[in-house]
C-alpha cells in the first residue's frame, strides 16, 4: 500500500475517533451545571453559620434551571409535575442540597392561576416570568420581588404586577403583558409603616393598593392612604375615592400633585385652590376635623402650618368622594362643631362584651376557643348588618367596605390581646374575585393564644339581596389562620374555592397545612374536598385549576428522622374529588405512599393479578396505618436485566412472639411513565434480575 495512503487513512481514522470521543464528552460535559458548582464553591458562610449567596452564584443557578425547563407548550403540560422535585434531586446528585451539604440556593416554580401559558421561577427573593407561544419559551421579566398577574382581559391581556418591601419603602410596578410583550404602565415606592402590610387588589383594567403611612396632619401621624387607578391599553388614571374621610381627603389634597386634585376641587374656584395648593403642598401641620350644619354634606378641617391657620371646606359628594370648596383662614358658616359621637348599635355593644369576656379568658388555647365563639357569631352578626343590601349597592361601595368596618371597630375600643390574655383582638378582611363576580368573601380573624382562629363567609348577591352561601372554619383541635383563593372558571363558567389553612402553634418546624374545596355554580357552593396533612417547615407549592389542585410538599418520611416530598393531585369535576397520579415521584416515594395509605386507596396501582397477595402484605406490614417507620434508609435500584422494573426494599420492624424484630422487605415495582408506577410483587428476598442487597 502506498505511504501516503496508509497515512491519509491514518488521519481519517484518528479524526473519526477524536469526533466520537467528543460526542461521547459532550454528553457528560455540562456547561451550566460546572457553571453552578464554581461559583458554589466559592460561596462563603456569614457569622451564623448561614451561607451567604452572591448574585454570581444566583445568575448561575439561574442559567442551570433555564437550560432544564420545558422548551415548549405542550412539554411543559406533560412535565412540570414534579419538575420542581427533579431539580432538587439532580442538585443533590451533584452535591449541591441536601443532607450534609451546604448549599444556598432556594427557588420555587409554579404556574401561575391566570395565565396557562405562563411559568413563574422565584430564586432568593428575585422572579422571573417565561411565557410559551407556540414552540417557544420567552423570558418575559426579571425582577426583585413579588409577580401577580391579573385574569385576562377580553384581548387575553393581563396587568402583572411587582412588588418589593425595602423597608420603609414599598416598590412596585405595574405593566401590561400582552403575549410575550411588556409596556410599563405605572410605578411608585411610597414610605409604609413599619406594622402595616400593604392590601393590592388586581383585575383586568382596575389596580388598587391600600397601606397605612405618614400623614401631613401631626395629631394623626399615621392614616389609610388609597391608591386606585382605572387602567387602559398604555396609561393608567386615578379614580375615586382617593381617601376614605375628609381628614385624610384634605391630607391626600395637600400631598398629591395638582394633576390628581384638580378634578377633585369645585370648578369654580379652581383658580384659587391652584393657587393654595402652590402654596401648601407638602407641608404639614396639626389639626382636626370639624362637621357642618347637618343636611349640607360638608366638613370643615382645620390645620395649623406653623403660626398660620388655614380652614378647609371639603364637600361629600359620596360614601367616601370628596371635593375642595374653599380654604381660608377663617372658619366657615356653620362649621364651628365637633363631630357628633354616635352611640353605637346593639350589634356592636354585642361584639364588645364578648371581646372583654374572651380576653378575660387565661392564655390556655383551649379555653380561648371556647371563649370566642360567641365572639366569632356576634361579629358575624354585626358585620352582615353593615353589608350593601344588593349587588348595584356592593359594586359602588366595594371599595371602603373593609375600611369603614376596621373604622368603627377601632372606635369601639375592643381590648388589646397580650401573652396572658391572647383572645379578644378581631380582625376582617374582604376580598372580591372576579372570577366570581357576583360574590364577597369575608374572613375574620379573632386572636387566640400564639395566633389567630379565622373563619371564611362567602356571600352571593343579586339585585334584590344577599345570601351567605358558605361558612368555613375548623371546629377541631386548635386556632387555624385561612386565605382564600379562587380558580378560573371550568367550562360550564364555575370556578374552584380554595380555603387554606395554617394551624396556630407558638415554634415548631412541624404544622400542618389544611385545604378545603369547594365548587361554586351560581349561587350554591358544594364542599368536594377537606383534608389535612402534616407539614414541615412551610414547604408547600399550591396549584389550583378549573378542574383540578396540585400540592407537593415536605412531611413524615417513613426513614425515622427525615422528611419526603409528597404529591397529592386531585381531578374535581362538578361535586367531588379523586386523587390521581402520580402519587409519588420515584419508585421510593411511591413505595412509601402506597405502604402509608389505606388498602382501598392504593389497590389501583397495584396489579390486578397478585392484588390479593399484594392485599395480604399490605395487612400484615407494621403501621400500615401510617406509621410506618423503617430502621435503615430505603434503597430503589433499578432492575437491570428487567427493563422498566424498579426493586425498592426497607429495613421494617415486625413483632412475632412478643418479640421486635427487624426484617428487610423487598419492592418490585413497574415503571409505566414519567412518575407512574404500578406495585407488582412483595418479598422477603430480592427479587430476580434485580441487585441483590449487598451490591
């Protein structure tokens, strides 16, 4: 053969091999991954042993998660249960989570309740929000803080919504999101309280944000601001009301550029009150309000800026509307009065000898909850006497409703709970959803010793009344706190109700997380979900759709002294509930559901042929009632000569003969899918084409 040849096919060959061992390399090599492992590395731990992240190693883990997530539409239907729950095990199979090893990194994903097309990443308090159109994943925003995105608009738009606490400040911003595109609408960062905790609600072309703050009048250093803005395809205009009583109207006045009051002055002496407003805006003063000859609507509010007096004329034109008349430093005609002390109503004396009898009660829990129940039924009382008569009432008084019942609460002088007398304190909120529109949801929340004991009201109106349609509270074991969430509509136009629940305990990484379902179709609400389970350390991800709910989360781990990830999945349709697959997200996880649950429970993943023996090991194996615990780690291995067989076995504690004694048990398993496994045999001995224990 000719040298040159044999040389050329030399060179050939060894290309060949150079290319096969980089396609080989390149499977093993993963660029994002080493990326992460670098900059955890470098990683150090601040004086409490916590470890302190860098923006570095979050861009890292950031890129790492991105280049894991569904590339599409459909992928991200089919893949994202238990998407999260890969993540961390591909983590801990790097060694960069779990037991033993210190990592930083914490980050959530979820699907956000009004956008399908949508995928929420959280890393250490930063967010980013990825739409999918069609074959494709867009990264739509990147921000600190919170994202909220409002149900679609008749165009499929959402408002998307971010917030930020730096205390004292609260940012947030909001934009319109159409498709993947984002036109910035409006932003603030107004000074809150260090104890309030800003109320937003979001709809379609509406954006509301209530917070206490500081105000220009220095005998009331604090006071309601209110922030509601109509929203349209690119600006954004503030509505009424913008304060709640002619005090805080007169302080807004002075605060908010003339743009925003000058609609809100009487036309014809706009010219003067420009002028004023030129003149005083920003300052602040003491003061007080003083009311007018009864039938005029007007209030008088008096404030002293330095050694000036000026007197403000303010004309109610609504519940809570208000415009500027006058300023001068004069008092007016018939505004010399202080406002008049109305006598409060039976209903509300009610509320206010059941508080002091509650919080007369010892700072034992059971005895308060006995306490406040007739608490809980008086304020409920009080409260439907207070409710707008009809729907046309609901919709022009909505926005004050919460504000005018804390208002003549506070007036009420209920006591102030303390560590040896919890109960007695009473909070509300009310919310409205405009997936049901017709609808008011209300939630009191009375204190009990290490917390609070709510109860959820749901009220529908009509145009002739209301009527209470629900009524949710655990009646069981201790005070339990409850938010409210409600789902798209399914089909037929009715949505989901979602009552959580966050049992009361003074310092524990153990709670429990409750939920209770409901589906709502006019004006009935059919209860087709209530369960509880244990929890550890707040780790649950919540999805709630029109027809079904989806929660992960950390509790018991039948391995003594650990923790698993649990799946309960849920299809709803118009009166009940059924769990469904997956049940557990590797064949070790599936092992331990299906040992822990009742026969009748898992008897479907089970197969048909042996259920009877499968039946009989599930009887005989101790604390198949849930508490089962294993003395050693289970151990899932995959049957290499059985192609899509999983072995799992367990080191378990039987008693023969009065006597305890350990005995490993060995689970075959069928792989079916993606998080889908079928029981297929039980046995005291490995199994064949399988690893035995000692390999």
């Amino acid at each position: 053969m000719h040298p040159a040849l044999d040389l050329r096919q030399a060179l050939r060959l060894g290309a060949a091999l150079l290319l096969l061992v980089a396609c080989l390399s390149a499977q093993e090599i993963d660029p994002a991954l080493d990326a992460l492992k670098k900059e955890a590395a470098n990683l150090q731990k601040a004086e409490n042993g916590q470890i302190k992240t860098s923006n570095s190693f979050q861009n890292a883990l950031v890129n790492w998660i991105e280049s894991r997530l569904p590339a599409d539409k459909a992928a991200l239907d089919t893949d994202f249960i238990g998407l999260q729950w890969r993540l961390e095990q591909e983590l801990e199979a790097a060694e960069l989570r779990g037991y033993g090893h210190d990592y930083a990194g914490e980050f959530g994903l979820t699907r956000p309740a009004h956008d399908p097309e949508g995928l929420l990443l959280t890393v250490e308090g930063k967010s980013r929000l990825y739409t999918y159109e069609g074959q494709s994943r867009v990264r739509v925003l990147a921000a600190e803080g919170s994202i909220v995105i409002s149900p679609a608009d008749e165009r499929g738009d959402h408002l998307l919504l971010v917030t930020q606490e730096q205390r004292p400040r609260y940012r947030y911003d909001l934009y319109r999101l159409s498709g993947a595109a984002l036109q910035h609408i409006l932003a603030s960062n107004p000074l809150v309280a260090a104890a309030s905790t800003p109320e937003v609600e979001l709809r379609t072309s509406e954006f509301l944000i209530e917070y206490t703050g500081d105000t220009g009048n220095l005998m009331f250093p604090d006071r309601t601001h209110l922030l509601r803005y109509r929203i349209g395809r690119q600006s954004s205009v503030r509505v009424d009301p913008v304060a709640y009583d002619p005090a805080d109207f007169v302080d807004e006045w002075l605060i908010a550029p003339w743009s925003d009051m000058e609609s809100r002055s009487v036309s014809t002496n706009r010219v003067r009150l420009a002028e004023m407003h030129q003149l005083l805006s920003g300052k602040a003063g003491i003061g007080s309000p003083q009311s007018c000859a009864e039938g005029t609507g007007r209030w008088q509010i008096s404030l002293r800026f330095a050694q000036k007096l000026y007197f403000f004329l303010v004309q109610q034109t609504a519940p809570h509307g208000f415009v500027m008349e006058e300023i001068d430093d004069s008092p007016f005609q018939g505004c010399t009065e202080k406002p008049k002390h109305v006598a409060p109503d039976s209903r509300i004396q009610r509320v206010m000898a059941e508080a002091a009898h509650a919080h007369a009660a010892d700072s034992d829990m059971e005895k308060s909850l006995e306490t406040i129940v007739p608490l809980a039924d008086a304020l409920r009382d009080w409260i439907e006497s207070h409710l707008p008569p009809n729907l046309q009432t609901l919709e022009a008084s909505y926005v004050g409703l919460q504000w005018t019942l804390r208002a003549e609460l506070e007036r009420a002088h209920l006591p102030e709970p303390s560590d040896e007398h919890p109960a007695g304190g009473v909070g509300i909120s009310i919310e409205r959803f405009p997936e049901y529109p017709n609808g008011l949801v209300i939630t009191t929340d009375l204190s009990v010793a290490c917390g609070g004991d709510s109860t959820v009201y749901l009220y529908t109106f009509s145009a002739s009344g209301w009527t209470r349609i629900l009524t949710d509270h655990e009646d069981e074991g201790s005070g339990t706190g409850a938010s409210v969430e409600i789902s798209r509509p399914d089909e037929q136009g009715n949505p989901l109700l979602l009552v959580r629940r966050d049992p009361v305990h003074c310092a524990s990484f153990w709670t429990a997380l409750g939920y209770s379902l409901y589906r709502l179709n006019g004006a009935n609400a059919t209860q087709v979900l209530s369960q509880w389970h244990d929890l550890y350390m707040q780790s649950e991800a919540i999805h709630l759709q029109p027809n079904g709910l989806l929660i992960e989360l950390n509790s018991w781990s039948i391995d003594a002294g650990f923790s698993r990830r649990y799946v309960l999945r849920y299809a709803i349709d118009a009166n009940s509930a059924k769990r469904i697959e997956p049940i557990g997200f590797s064949p070790l996880l599936f092992v331990e559901e299906w040992l822990t649950l009742p026969w009748q429970e898992v008897e479907t993943y089970s197969l048909e042929e042996v259920r009877p023996q499968l039946k009989k090991w599930h009887s005989v194996i101790p604390g198949a009632d849930g508490s089962v615990l294993s003395t050693e780690s289970g151990v899932e291995s995959r049957c290499s000569e059985r192609p899509g067989y999983w072995q799992v076995n367990f080191t378990l504690t039987f008693s023969r003969l009065n006597k305890e004694e350990e005995e490993t048990v060995y689970f075959l398993v069928q792989e079916r899918g993606r998080h889908l496994f079928t029981m297929v045999n039980i046995s005291q001995n490995p199994f064949k084409g399988c690893p035995r224990r000692d390999q």
